[in-house]
C-alpha cells in the first residue's frame, strides 16, 4: 500500500496548496474547513469512479445457473456499473445479448420466445442481473467485469468502503489525482478562482488515464506485427488446420 496514501495525508496535502495550515489528525480538528476538505473528499472519490473505470477498481461477476432458478441473480453489494461488452456466456463460449431495453425485455416476454431463445440476453434492473430465457437452462455460466465503488480501504485490513470517515484510511487513487481534485472542489466551495487549480486537475486526470491501461501498439502501415498475435479474422488454432 506504499503507493497510496491516508485520508489525513490528502486532506492536509491539499489544505497546504490552498493555504490552510495541516493538522496532526483532519478528523478531530475543531477547524470548519477541515471538515469540509473531508466532506468534498468524498465527492471527489465518488466522482472519479463515474468519470473512468479506473483498472484497480475492475471486479468479475460470475453466476452458474441452477436447476430451479428463476434467471434473477442479486448485482453483487460493491456494484457501480459494468463494463460494456464484457458480458459472456463461458458455457456456449459466446457474449450474451444485451443489455436488453425495457422494450425489448417485454418482446421477449410476451412472445414466449423460451423455445426459440438460442444464447442468453440479459438486462440490469433494480439492483439485480435478469437473464433470459426465464427460466435458465440448468447449467450456464455467464459472467460480465463490473467497476465496484469501493475506493477506500480500511488500513491494516482487507475492508473496503466508498467513503473516507478515518484519518488512516487509505485512499485507493493515486495521491495527485485527488489531491489536484479536492483543491479545485475546496476553491469552488469557497468561491475562490480555481481556473488554475482545475487545469492543473484536468492534465493529471489526462495523464493518469492515459497510463492506467496497457495500450496497443499503433501501427501506420498495412503489415501486422508484434507477437503475440490475437486477431479474429487472421488467427488459426495452433495445431489441426492442415486436416
């Protein structure tokens, strides 16, 4: 966790770009504008999940249907969003359909179209994974990577929340990210300028985003190179294609 760094460390990093003088712990202080450091800390955490889906926040969901199933499944508690196009049906080894509109959900619904649904669809609804055909075959797993809200971790242990409330929780993004984020929220709040604050922001958000996935290799011409190679069209298994 050397990485990263505590609710108290932000907070104070961010009180001293902005003129205030840091204090030994954020959450005891008597100091109104430590309070609200703390408090616009937590938007910022909270914001910055809905702006990227950030890699360190990626979680798998997976679900193997039962014998009696109602094709309904809880979305797990951490649940912020899924990832689009991640959806998979590992049984048949194709994407499930989806994410089904409440239009199309009620087509299939009132048609019957059970017997005649070949691969899953699915749609994402109050709080919960529906699967289609209703009921499930016996048997299928289906999965989906999803960005989980939990940014802050209980120091010392393996707890995860989606707010700060301790001065030694540890705040999962990278310190400048939400040090330059506060900064500009706390300048906001306050009615200062905060021009500058927010460009400094904007170019670490750029930057971080920039890096927080491998990229591919940008190739000009017509020639495909680098190994390995994993393409649709172009690929053959590694052995059988000479029967």
């Amino acid at each position: 966790m050397a990485r990263y760094a505590t609710a108290n460390d932000i907070i104070n990093r961010a009180a001293l770009e902005v003129g205030l003088v840091p204090q030994n712990d954020v959450y005891s202080t008597q100091d109104d504008s430590f309070a609200q450091l703390a408090g616009l800390m937590n938007s910022c955490g909270q914001e910055l999940i809905e702006l990227y889906p950030w890699e360190m926040l990626v979680k798998h969901f997976s679900v193997t249907t039962q014998a009696g199933d109602s094709g309904t499944y809880p979305l797990p508690d951490d649940f912020s969003y899924m990832i689009d196009q991640t959806g998979w049906d590992r049984t048949n080894r194709v994407a499930i359909g989806g994410p089904l509109s409440a239009q199309d959900w009620s087509y299939l619904k009132g048609r019957d179209l059970v017997s005649q649904s070949i691969y899953a669809s699915f749609r994402l609804v109050e709080g919960r994974f529906d699967l289609f055909p209703q009921p499930p075959p016996e048997g299928l797993e289906v999965s989906f990577e999803y960005i989980n809200r939990n940014w802050v971790q209980e120091q010392g242990t393996q707890e995860y929340k989606d707010s700060a409330d301790s001065s030694s929780d540890v705040i999962l993004f990278e310190p400048i990210l939400i040090v330059k984020f506060l900064k500009v929220k706390f300048l906001d709040a306050k009615g200062f300028p905060s021009q500058a604050a927010r460009q400094e922001f904007e170019s670490i958000f750029d930057s971080r985003t920039g890096k927080d996935k491998g990229a591919s290799i940008l190739n000009a011409g017509r020639g495909m190179r680098g190994v390995p190679l994993l393409h649709s069209y172009y690929n053959l298994p590694d052995s059988g294609f000479g029967a």
